[in-house]
C-alpha cells in the first residue's frame, strides 16, 4: 500500500514537472552530436534535464549581451558629456586626491 502511495506521489510530481514545463513555448534545433553529448553529461551532472541547462545558458547569454549594450551606452554618454579624457579625469582626480592630503 505505501509503495503504491509513493508511486503516485512520484506521477503526480512528474504530472507537476511537466505541465511547468510545457507552460513554455518549444523550440526545435539541429546541434552536432558531440555537442548534444556534451550536453546530456553536463546536464546529467547538473541533475537537471538538457532542456533547462540550455535555457538557462540562453538566458544567461542573453543578460550578458544587455549587459554589454547598457555599458556601451554608457561609455557612449560618458563620453559625450564633455568630462575629458581618461588621461584628464585621472590627472584632476590624481591633483584633487593629493591636495586632501
């Protein structure tokens, strides 16, 4: 009776896992097969399924890119305000830091 009971604890976990997972859209792609080898031992470390460790990949590059972009307009509206160069602002800061002393 209780292995019966943990054998439909363990579908309904599976039933949850999934429905959670299908709430996503799917996404078809071709990848070599050392690749997709790479990946299934790499997600069976990870103990999570291939699927997720390529998400979370993705979404992790995907950060990383608008990360470099917002530094770039950064750097792009640093540099259009007029403050000098590195060499000016470092020499200023380098006079200003020396005359607390």
């Amino acid at each position: 009776m209780l292995i019966i009971f943990f054998a439909i604890l363990d579908i309904y976990h599976i039933m949850i896992y999934f429905n959670n997972e299908k709430k996503m859209p799917a996404v078809s792609f071709y990848l070599p097969e050392e690749v997709l080898k790479a990946l299934r031992e790499e997600a069976k470390a990870r103990r999570t399924s291939v699927s997720r460790l390529i998400r979370t990949s993705v979404e992790t590059q995907l950060r990383l890119e608008e990360r470099k972009r917002a530094k770039g307009e950064f750097l792009k509206a640093i540099r259009s305000s007029g403050l000098g160069t590195w060499e000016e602002v470092h020499k200023e800061r380098t006079r200003e830091s020396d005359d607390r002393s």
